[in-house]
C-alpha cells in the first residue's frame, strides 16, 4: 500500500524501549499509569498508560497481538487511520477501566479496538484459538464472551472491562469504514457451457436412451 508507514511496528518498538525503562527506572511506572482518582490531575495519563505493561508475558502477548492484527489492519486501512483506530480505542478503554478498577497499564484496549475493526472489515479473516482455527468474526465474539465471564471474576486482574470499551469504538469505526475497505463479497461464477462441450455431453449420456 502506498505510503505505508509501518506504525504497527513502531509501536511495538516504543513499548518494547518504555518496558525497559519500567525497569530500570522504578517510579515511571507509577508516574504514567492510569489512576481513576488522579486523572484530573494528571489527564495525559488516558494515553501513556497504553504504553506501559506489568510484566514481560503481559508485554509479549500484547505485542504479538499488535503486530499480528495491527499490520493487517494498517494495511487495509492506511497508516493514518489505523492510528486513529489505536489511540481512540485505547483512550475509551482507559475511560472503561476508570469506571471499573483503580488503576490500569497495557495496550490491550487499543489492540481489541483494532481486532473490531479487522471483524468487520476482514471477518472471514482465518485467526487461531489455541490449534483452532476460526474466522475474525466468530473469533471476536469467543474474546468478548471470555471478557464478560472475567468481569464477574473477582481474582482476575485483568482489564476485562478495557478490553471490551476498546471493541465497541472498534466495531463501531469498522462499520464506519465498511463501505470503503470492507470486504468484497464473494460471488459464485456460473459456469456456461458452449455448444461444443454441450454436444459431447449430450452424445455420451444421452446415446444409450
């Protein structure tokens, strides 16, 4: 695609250097991350917390995420909106998880509000479960029901409700978008049959009525 910008990786490079600087400087984490009773006083954090992860697993999974559905949907889309698709939908999953916990770090909203749109505009795109392969589509809808079940799991720490925030603003776009970069039906060919091919046909199986 023509002026292809390759943010999907350049994101990840910039979470993969802010994780290392997690770890070397103790408090940025603390400074950055999304606190639901400081937020008034420090509003850029609805967006610098998207770049900060708790841990390497938490980074890894996220980062595989990014670029596994990033670059495909920055390429059906273009650079600029696949953009605007990541930081929107990370900002609404922060506003989902002020909502519902006191605090929050990871790009996973963001990524699910690029996995909605890539449902929309790519459904019958093949993903894997585990060794299950399924179409985008149905594959979002196994994702959002496991991020219902978490909401009503006290012991699990992750932002279900984020998640689920990012992949209405997703969904929403994607539909948006649908006219312009959705995908091409596929239509079944009727085969002809000329006269020739219809004339052998004929002598071979109507010779022996």
């Amino acid at each position: 695609m023509k002026n292809y910008k390759w943010y999907a990786l350049k994101l990840i490079a910039i979470c993969v250097v802010i994780f290392i600087l997690q770890n070397v400087f103790e408090n940025l984490t603390d400074e950055f991350s999304l606190d639901s009773v400081g937020i008034l006083s420090r509003p850029w954090t609805i967006v610098t917390y998207i770049f900060l992860h708790g841990s390497f697993e938490h980074l890894f999974y996220n980062m595989f995420a990014l670029g596994l559905f990033g670059l495909v949907l920055e390429n059906v889309i273009g650079s600029k909106k696949f953009l605007l698709v990541f930081f929107i939908s990370g900002v609404i999953a922060g506003i989902g998880s002020i909502l519902f916990y006191s605090a929050s770090i990871g790009a996973s909203g963001a990524i699910y509000g690029i996995m909605g749109a890539l449902a929309v505009l790519r459904p019958r795109m093949t993903v894997y479960i585990g060794l299950v392969p399924l179409p985008m589509a149905l594959a979002v809808i196994f994702w959002v029901a496991g991020d219902l079940l978490g909401l009503f799991l006290p012991t699990d720490l992750t932002a279900h409700a984020a998640h689920l925030f990012g992949l209405i603003f997703g969904l929403i776009y994607g539909i948006y978008l649908r006219r312009d970069y959705g995908e091409v039906p596929i239509k079944k060919k009727k085969e002809k049959i000329n006269d020739k091919e219809f004339k052998a046909w004929e002598e071979e199986y109507m010779s022996s009525y």
